[in-house]
C-alpha cells in the first residue's frame, strides 16, 4: 500500500505542476510541441522508472 501513496504522491505533484503551476511553460515548454501520444509516453514511463526506483531502494525492507 505504501508504493500505491509514494507513486500517487509523485504523480498528483508531477501532474499539478505540469497543469496548474507551470503556467509560464518555463519547466516544461521544451514539450509544446509533442503530441498527446508522446505526453503520456512520457508520464507513462515517469511513473514506471519511478515505481522501479523506489521498489529498488525499498527492497531491503520488503
């Protein structure tokens, strides 16, 4: 249950900044031009590499 609230936390954080806090596109205007595809690619696999990252860190304590 704890991978679900880190991986929910990162994600919430990621889309809100991407969404709501970003509004000068200074973080993440070098994505203006992708298209919807390649956006969710990208969080797709942001939100893999980050469940692999903490599952790695973690493992020791599973």
């Amino acid at each position: 249950m704890e991978i679900f609230t880190a991986l929910l936390i990162v994600v919430v954080a990621v889309i809100a900044d991407f969404f709501w806090f970003d509004v000068d596109r200074k973080r993440w205007g070098w994505m203006k031009n992708w298209t919807r595809f390649q956006k969710g690619l990208f969080f797709s696999g942001f939100a893999v590499v980050t469940v692999l990252i903490y599952v790695g860190l973690s493992s020791e304590f599973l």
